[in-house]
C-alpha cells in the first residue's frame, strides 16, 4: 500500500507551467467567470498619467479592488471621479501579470445615488466658503452699459440663441463667444480656461476685452451639471477681474459657481436682462431726465427774472443818485473854465511886460554863445578847484595816518608788550580778573596765544 501513495508519484502527475503560461491560464479563468459586473464601492486613491487614462481604487471596509478607465471612456464620464465618492462602476474583471494581480477595466462609472453626490457637493462648498470665496465683499458690480459681453456657453444649444435674441431685443451689444463643453470630463478644464483666456486679453491683443463675462448651460441633472461644481471652476470665477453673472441650468439648480459668481441668473435669458437694460426704456428715462432738467432750468429763470423785476422795482431811479453830482460837476467845470481864461491872460499880461516880443533871432543867439563862455570858464574853474580840494584832503590823509599809526597799540606790542584778554575777548588789566578768567588769550605783536591761569606767584 505505500507503493500505491509514493509521494515522488504524485510530483510526477501534477503538471508543470512556465510562469507566463500559469498567469494566462488565470486571466482565462478569471475573465471567464467575471465577464462583466456592476461594483459599487468609495473611491480611494486616483491618478492621471501623460496617457490621459484613469487609474484609481475602489475600496469598501475590508478589501480594495484597482480599476482602470481607458483614455476613450474617461472623456464620457459625467461626474469626473474623486476621492471620497461613492460610485457603482460597470466593466470587466482581468489580471495583470506583470504585478500578478487582478483589476477592472471600467467601462461605466456613476454616482451610487444623488446622496453620494451631495455628500461630496457639501463638503467642497464647506471649504471654498472657509478660504472667503463666497463673501459678499468680493463680488463685484456689474457695470450699467457694458461695451462687450464675453459668453462663455456652448456653440450649439439653444442657450447662446436664448442669450442673443434677449440682448438684441433689449439693448443690441458686441459679444464675444468662447465655446466649452458643457457636460462631461472636459467641462471644467474648458471653462476655467475661458475665464482665465478672457482675463488675460490686453490691450496688445486683436480682440477686444469683455467688461462682464456670462457664463450659461440649460438645466440638467446633478451629474450634467458637475463640472460647473469643481474647484477649478470656482477658484478661476474667484480670481476674475471681470465681473460674470452666472446662468447655470434651471431656477432649482444650483452649483458652486453660483455662490462665488458676481450675480446669480435663474436662467440664461434671465443673464441677459441682467446684462443690459432695456434701451427703449433707459431712452425714455433719459428723455424724461432731460424734460424734467429743462422744466427746471425755465422755472429756476422765471423765479430769477421775478425776483429781477421785484429789485429793480424797489431800487430808486438812477437819476436820484447821479443828479447833484452832476449839478457838482456842472459848477466845477465853470469854475475850470474861467481859472482857465484868466491864466492865459495872465501869461499874455506877463509876455507883454517882458518886452520878449521885441527881441530878434540874432540877438538872442548871440546871448547864448555869450552864455556858454561863461559856463565854460566856471566849468574850468571848478574843475581846478576840485583838484586843489582833492589834494589837500589827501594830504591831511596822510598826517592822519601817520598819527593813527603813532598812537596805535600794536606800536607797543613792537616794544615787547602784550595784550591779555578773556575768552570773551574783553581785555584783562589785573590778575585778579586773570585768576577768574581760568583761561586767557594772550596777544603778542606777531600771533595770538592761549593759555591757562594756575594762581599767583610768590616771588
């Protein structure tokens, strides 16, 4: 019986695989029993190499399953995955041998339920709410006309047409369209960089820059409208100089980008009417202003012309103020007139008189050349007499001088005496006034010296 149950026996009747063979035999097996199933499970950990395909795990309280989504399936998703998020994910179970593990290439990926989704809408909105980006004290104000309106939508839909026909019919603007995806994966990459490529437009740009920017989609289901919920969405709206008036889905639907825009719009017509007034209306209202300032310009000069009339009324006539000076005047210029005449006559009396009348040409330029010889001869006179004034003066200069020069201290000093002074420069002439000074300034005929008083001397 123990040769029937040798050992080496049954090593020799256990087939043999190579390691890549034993690995298809099992992704056989396996691929074979789990064709395609539904998994539901939180997302754990994801990643998004340069391929563009999705990598992540779906993990519930014991075990963890690693799944892939394609590079052609991820941009179909509607809720792009996100850790934390529970999901139901559809697709096939396989292996992979080189980490000799077994994973599931996901082919449908949704949230498991509105409550998931929710969960995860309410936790995000809790932290971009705590960094401030919802306070109102960061929206902006929209302007009252603006020049150009950037519209960041969809090319095809019925939303850019709603927006259109609204602004034409209420007050026709320049508008500018940047198309995104409005749904799926691409949503939110696309629109973040609509708002950020609409900020950055200068004034080196060919296109004009919007002064308010409406970003619009129509209604939809949470999952349609995810993208308008992500954080790159939310902080690009944040960061925008450019006011944006937001007009996502229907009046019930609410998304992140709704809390952080400038101005909420119900709908996308409504974004419009919020845009720009009615041009009708604000022409008549500025018809109505205008009227309104001309009734009351005409009623401010009609009170002005009144009051005019009641001081002009009460004002005495001009005659009463001006008729004594000009009776003054009148009696002046009499007065003038006849001082006037009698100076004249005085002056004939007085040519009369001086016998001027008599004299001839000749003579009198015979007076004149007699005259200027004698200007002549006392200018030469004075002349001399200044010279001999001059002289003199310098003279008595000179022995003054000399004199000052005699008597002067510094002829002593030549002698070999000094001059003692303080430090005010008052001159010392006895020692008492010395000692007290403490510091004297002693001056000999060729420099000034400064020296210290010690005391007396006995000698």
């Amino acid at each position: 019986m123990a040769d029937l149950f040798d050992t080496n026996d049954l090593e020799e009747n256990i087939p043999e695989f190579s390691v890549s063979d034993l690995s298809v035999a099992i992704k056989r097996h396996i691929e074979g029993e789990f064709s395609y199933v539904r998994v539901k499970g939180e997302i754990g950990r994801v990643s998004k190499p340069a391929s563009g395909h999705l990598y992540l795990d779906i993990k519930d309280e014991k075990s963890v399953l690693a799944g892939i989504i394609w590079k052609g399936n991820v941009q179909n998703l509607k809720v792009p995955p996100e850790e934390g998020l529970e999901v139901v994910v559809t697709g096939r179970i396989t292996t992979f041998p080189g980490q000799s593990r077994y994973q599931i290439i996901i082919e449908h990926l949704t949230p498991a339920g509105l409550g998931s989704l929710m969960l995860l809408l309410e936790k995000r909105k809790r932290q971009l709410a705590e960094e401030g980006l919802f306070l109102d004290e960061r929206k902006k104000n929209l302007p009252l006309i603006p020049k150009i309106i950037g519209v960041i939508t969809s090319y095809s839909g019925s939303v850019l047409k709603d927006i259109l026909h609204r602004l034409k019919d209420r007050f026709p603007s320049h508008v500018i369209l940047w198309p995104v995806t409005v749904q799926g994966e691409k949503c939110s990459f696309e629109v973040a960089a609509a708002i950020k490529g609409f900020n950055e437009i200068n004034s080196k740009n060919s296109i004009p820059k919007p002064n308010l920017l409406i970003i619009a989609r129509g209604g939809g289901s949470i999952e349609d409208l995810w993208g308008f919920n992500e954080e790159n969405v939310v902080r690009a709206a944040g960061e925008s100089n450019i006011p944006i008036i937001s007009a996502i889905g229907h009046e019930t639907d609410i998304t992140l980008l709704d809390y952080v825009a400038d101005r909420r719009a119900p709908t996308p017509s409504a974004a419009a009417e919020m845009a720009v007034p009615v041009k009708i209306e604000l022409q008549s209202t500025l018809k109505s202003l205008d009227d309104r300032r001309v009734r009351q310009i005409n009623t401010f000069l009609e009170r002005q012309n009144t009051r005019i009339s009641e001081l002009k009324r009460l004002m005495p006539k001009i005659d009463t103020f001006v008729s004594e000076r000009n009776q003054y005047l009148d009696m002046v210029v009499g007065k003038l007139d006849s001082a006037i005449a009698n100076f004249i006559n005085q002056k004939k009396l007085h040519y009369v008189r001086s016998g001027i009348g008599s004299f001839q040409p000749k003579i009198l330029q015979t007076d004149i050349v007699r005259k200027k010889e004698e200007v002549f001869v006392l200018s030469e006179r004075l002349r001399f007499s200044i010279k001999v004034i001059l002289s003199n003066c310098r003279t008595k200069l000179l022995e003054l001088e000399r004199l000052c020069e005699s008597l002067s201290y510094r002829q002593t000093l030549e002698r070999g005496y000094v001059i003692v002074r303080d430090q005010n420069k008052r001159i010392l002439d006895n020692s008492k006034d010395a000692i007290h000074a403490n510091t004297v300034l002693i001056e000999f005929k060729d420099e000034d010296v400064c020296a210290e008083v010690k005391g007396k001397i006995s000698i």
